[in-house]
C-alpha cells in the first residue's frame, strides 16, 4: 500500500559557495490515502521537498518513488505524464489563470482527456459545484475572494483524480477562519478516499489538527516523524 518512498534524499546548491544543503537525507514512506503533514521553519526544506516528490527539481542523490515510478529515471515526457496522472498540487499563491474564468481553469487539466468538451465542461461544472461555487463559475480569478480562488484551484488539482495531492502552504494568504475552511473541505475531498495528501505547513496546530501524522523539518533534516510504529 506504498504510494511515495523517499530513500536518503539530499538536495544541495552547490553553485552557492558555501554550497546550501537544502534536503539532507531524508527518507519516509507515505501510503495510500494517508494525510501527512510536513511541519517545520521557514527555510527548513519542506518546499525543496514536495517539488522534489512532485517532479518539478530533482535530488541531488538518493531515490524518489511514487507509484512504482523512480522519478529520476523518468525522461521530461514521462515526467509530464506522471505530473498529469498522479499528482494534484496546491499551492499559497493559487496559482490560477488570471485571464481564464473559474471554470476554465478547472477544465485545464483535462486538456489531454479524450471525452468530448461537452463533458469536460460538465466535469469541471460538477467539481465547481462541489467546492460550493456553483455561482461563481464564469468568474476570473481577479474576481473571487482568496478562499474562493483557493477551492477553484482544489477543484483543479482534484480534477484528474490524483493519487497524491500536495498542498504547499495553502492557506498562508488566508484568514484563519477562511483556512479551516479549506482545510475542512481538502480533507473532506481526500478521506475515505485512495489520495494521499503532503501538506506542507510552519503552523504546529494546523498541521496536527489536519493530518494524520506530522512529519517535522528541521535544517533539511527528518527530525522527528509523529507516525513512526504505525507505518
Ligand atoms: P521551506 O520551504 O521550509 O521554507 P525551502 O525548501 O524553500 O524551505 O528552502 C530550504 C533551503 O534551501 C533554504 O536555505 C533556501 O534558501 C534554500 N533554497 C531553496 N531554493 C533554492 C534555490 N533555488 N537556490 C538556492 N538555494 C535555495
Ligand atoms: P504547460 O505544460 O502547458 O506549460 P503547466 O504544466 O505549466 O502547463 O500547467 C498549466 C497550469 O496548470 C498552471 O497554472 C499550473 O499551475 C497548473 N498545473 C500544472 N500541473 C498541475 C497539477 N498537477 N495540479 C494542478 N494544477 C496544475
């Protein structure tokens, strides 16, 4: 029931002088349908790592495999394939289309799908709906609130049905109230489900009160893993 294995994965700057070891042999495991959240400091790596499991930078040495796949093995194309079939990413900055409505940016990742557009536009219409924005589909995302923007994007990264969903720092730009809120409908979408999710948080609280087990950063290194005995 292994879905991401990291084995002694380092990531280091070396053009910097002195070179900035960023990940420094980390190694876990995360399962099917685990939520796993990685607490640390700012600076502490977490980012370097969830770009490292989603296939956007690679390890400087060690291993990364999810699925079955070694993502340092993988050519650029295949790489794109396995960033479009297994991963789902979130991100502080939602990262939408700016000149695309809300709709269409939801139907962006079913571009290579071969349904016909009417059921794409169906797909994303019910995925909409499901994040409560039923009304708010035809609008640009200069037009939506935060948390609106963000349950565009949750819809998004959910769209193909992904077996791993990374989250990174989702909710930094959002009130508190407006982040549990978030939080409720991400875990909402991924429990009872086979999505593994890795949150990526410096906020103590959120991180326990969302995931299951909490995977602490400290200077690039695993330093403690709440979820050791039950793995
Ligand atoms: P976190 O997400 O926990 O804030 P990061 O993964 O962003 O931490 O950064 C870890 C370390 O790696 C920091 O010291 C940061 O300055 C350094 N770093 C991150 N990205 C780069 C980069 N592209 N070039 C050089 N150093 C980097
Ligand atoms: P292209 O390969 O066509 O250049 P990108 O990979 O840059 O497209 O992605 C286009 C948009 O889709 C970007 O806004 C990006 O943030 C978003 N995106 C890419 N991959 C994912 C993903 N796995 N989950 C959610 N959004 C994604």
């Amino acid at each position: 029931n292994v879905l991401v294995e990291l084995t002694s994965v380092s990531k280091s700057y070396g053009n910097l002088h002195p070179a900035v070891n960023a990940v420094n042999e980390v190694s876990f495991i995360v399962s099917r349908g685990e939520r796993v959240a990685l607490l640390g400091k700012s600076g502490s790596g977490k980012s370097t790592l969830l770009n490292m499991i989603a296939g956007l930078d690679r390890p400087t040495v060690g291993k990364i495999c999810v699925a079955g796949r070694i993502l340092s093995e993988l050519s650029a194309t295949a790489i794109a394939d396995y960033r479009r079939e297994c991963v789902g990413m979130i991100f502080q900055a939602y990262n939408l289309i700016p000149w695309r409505t809300a709709l269409q940016n939801v139907e962006l990742p079913m571009v290579f799908d071969r349904r016909e557009k009417a059921e794409r536009t169906a797909a994303a219409q019910e995925a909409l709906a499901a994040v409560g924005l039923t009304e708010r589909m035809g609008h640009r995302p200069s037009e939506l609130s935060g948390g609106e923007q963000q349950r565009v994007a949750i819809a998004r990264a959910l769209m193909n049905g992904p077996e791993l969903l990374l989250a990174d720092e989702p909710t930094g730009n959002l009130d508190s109230s407006t982040a549990e809120d978030i939080l409720e409908s991400l875990r909402r979408f991924t429990e009872n489900s086979q999505t593994a999710t890795i949150l990526v948080t410096h906020d103590e609280e959120l991180a326990y009160r969302f995931s299951t087990r909490v995977l602490h950063m400290l200077d690039g290194r695993l330093d403690h893993d709440s979820g050791v005995g039950d793995v």
